[in-house]
C-alpha cells in the first residue's frame, strides 16, 4: 500500500470521497469504488486498496502535483503572501 492509499484508507474514506498529503508535494486519491473509473483530467486509475486476498480492490483516482513545497515557499518569499513559520 502506497502512502496516499493508506493515507485515504486510515482517514476512514471509506464512501466516495478523497484525501489529500502534502509533505514536499500534493496527492489526491479520490475513492471511486469497486468498479475501476475511466481516467481523465490526467489523473490515473489506480487501487486504492484491497483488504485480503479474496476481497474486491477499491479503486481510486489518483492526481499529483510534484512542486508544493517550491510553489509555497515561492508563494512566502518571492511574493509576501505568506509569514514565515518559525524555524523555517
């Protein structure tokens, strides 16, 4: 199980919803179901999990964007949209 599935299947998104992390970048997996969902939008058709051998998978749509944390920090320094946290 990858992060961002466990992340979603630990913050018990159980019905058709999503999750989100952001350490350095941003994740969304969004829980489609039992039946896997056509991709679109660039987003990728993936397992969100699948408890036990014999169990039906769930199947999500998952997104990502790889800069966050450049994006932010671009956000706080260059532009002062932001304070600073301290110890950063």
């Amino acid at each position: 199980m990858i992060p961002t599935a466990g992340h979603t299947r630990g913050h018990g998104t159980i019905a058709p919803l999503c999750a989100i992390s952001s350490p350095t970048g941003s994740f969304l997996l969004m829980n489609t179901g039992e039946e896997p969902a056509a991709p679109r939008a660039r987003l990728l058709t993936t397992i969100a999990w699948q408890l036990g051998g014999e169990a039906r998978p769930t199947y999500g749509l998952e997104g990502s964007i790889f800069v966050t944390g450049a994006a932010v920090q671009w956000l706080r320094d260059a532009l002062g949209l932001m304070r600073p946290r301290p110890g950063s």
